[in-house]
C-alpha cells in the first residue's frame, strides 16, 4: 500500500513540473505578443 502511494505522489508532482515551464512559456510568448 505504501509503495503504491509514493508511487502515485512521484507521478502526481511530475506532471506539474513539466507543465509549469510550458505554461510560462505560453504566457511569455502571449505577453511578447500583444505588448
């Protein structure tokens, strides 16, 4: 049970890494954009 909890927190806390800096490069590119 444990082992599937860590399991499931790793995988839970790479999604937000790898969607935090294409989410700022989205904004920044918008921000370049319209100013």
């Amino acid at each position: 049970m444990k082992d599937k909890l860590t399991c499931e927190n790793k995988k839970q806390k790479q999604i937000p890494m790898f969607f935090i800096p294409l989410l700022s490069g989205l904004i920044r590119s918008a921000y370049m954009y319209f100013f």
